[in-house]
C-alpha cells in the first residue's frame, strides 16, 4: 500500500469512532463513505479446497491501492433467524472514498487476475454497493 | 461512546491499515471481526420521508457500547451489472468484535427501541452476519 495511502486511512480511521467532537465537514471529507459488498456461493459448496482458493483469491486484492479497508469472511456463527442469510460460502467487503476509486478496482489488473483465475469456483455472485448517508 | 470503547477502537483502527507491520497475531487480537450488513426494503419505496426515517432510526443504533463501527447507506451510483442488487433502500453495516458483542447489541434496549419504532416502515430485510477470515 502507497505511503499516502495508508497515511490518509489512519487520518480517515482517526476520525472515525463514533462519538468523536469532529465536525459533520471533517468526517464529509475524510471517511472512506463507499461500501462494496459482494458475496460468493461456490458450484460445490463441500469442497473447503475450493473455499480455501477463493479466500485466498480474494486477500490477494488487498493490494489494490484504492481500497481503504478489506474484510474477507465466512459465515458467523449467529443465531439462526429467518432474516439472515447464511447460504453464502465468501464474503468480501471493501471501503472507497468514492465511485471513481471503486471503479478504478473494477478495472485494475490484480482483480481482473483474481476473476479470470477463481469465476470457475462460484455458482453465483451478489453484490451490494452503499454510498454513506451522512 | 465509553471512552474505553473509542480507545480500543483507535488502536484496532491503528492496525488496520493493509500493508501495516503489525503481527497476524495483533491483528487478530484487536481488530473487529464479524460484521453485521443489514439490508431493508420500504413498504413504500416512493415515500423519502419514510427512508429518511428508517436512515435517522438506524443513525441511532451509534450509541450502543459494542458497536464498533456504523456505516449507514443507500445504494450507491456505481455502474450496473447483471450481479449488483441495487434494489434495496437502506443499509445498516456494524463491525463488532464477537458473535457475544452482536448478541449485547440485538437484546441492547436501543435496538429494541429501533425495531419498535421503526419496524412498521419496512417490507424485508436480509441480515448477513460475516465472521473474518485469517
């Protein structure tokens, strides 16, 4: 990750705790605002090898410098409700400052790799993009 | 917020940043794990006045201890694809640290409150709780 980068995460991470006395511009300029969520149902859900693959596949986007923070998971353990959906196998969530950075990963050599070396893992994708209301 | 809250939040936020030094074994002590994405759709998706109400009900969630991070939205203007599901109205997405921290917050009286107050404005929601992968 780009020097700069990192530097305006810690800035943007400073102003983030909620609560925090920093005016309603400040967090406007400074928070990552862009939610990218996407989630990956495998073709053969018992295969932890292929999991495992796309896991890894999906760390490996770390290194796109646009992204401002990156959470790669699995379904938790939380009670069982009828509003939650656990059917999924890989979650991977990303911030941006905005649409252009988002778009700027779209496009970028390291994820069209990931795609072109994991789509033959999963069944079906989902995504969801959220702009911060503030 | 607690102050003992906010200062455990900076210092995660202070191993965060990809790329960072800090050891898997830091990282996996103090950074928060499991997320919670909550999606609603309107009853009546023509009305902003009752978007706007659910947006400011779920702005209220803040102000529970083991939240660690709110991120509140609406769909973003990315480009759309056969795979993004822009159909939703309002995003709710938490960070926690533990499956024990989301249960506080789910009985917490300000969730209750929340749900109370705000849930004859809603059609669905589809809950995905998502556990980090290390």
């Amino acid at each position: 990750m780009p020097r700069i980068s990192r530097r305006a995460f810690v800035a943007a991470a400073t102003l983030l705790p909620l609560g925090a006395s920093a005016s309603s511009m400040e967090i406007k300029k400074d928070k990552p605002k862009l939610v990218h969520h996407v989630f990956f149902w495998l073709k053969d859900p018992s295969s932890a090898a292929d999991r495992d693959k796309l896991l890894a596949g999906v760390k490996t986007l770390k290194n796109i410098e646009t992204i401002k923070m990156l959470h790669v998971g699995v379904p938790a353990s939380t009670e069982k409700r009828d509003v939650v959906d656990n059917s999924y196998h890989v979650s991977e969530l990303m911030f941006f400052d905005n649409v252009e950075d988002q778009k700027v990963y779209q496009d970028h050599p390291i994820h069209q790799k990931f795609i072109k070396e994991h789509s033959m893992l999963w069944d079906k994708v989902v995504v969801y993009d959220v702009m911060e209301s503030v």
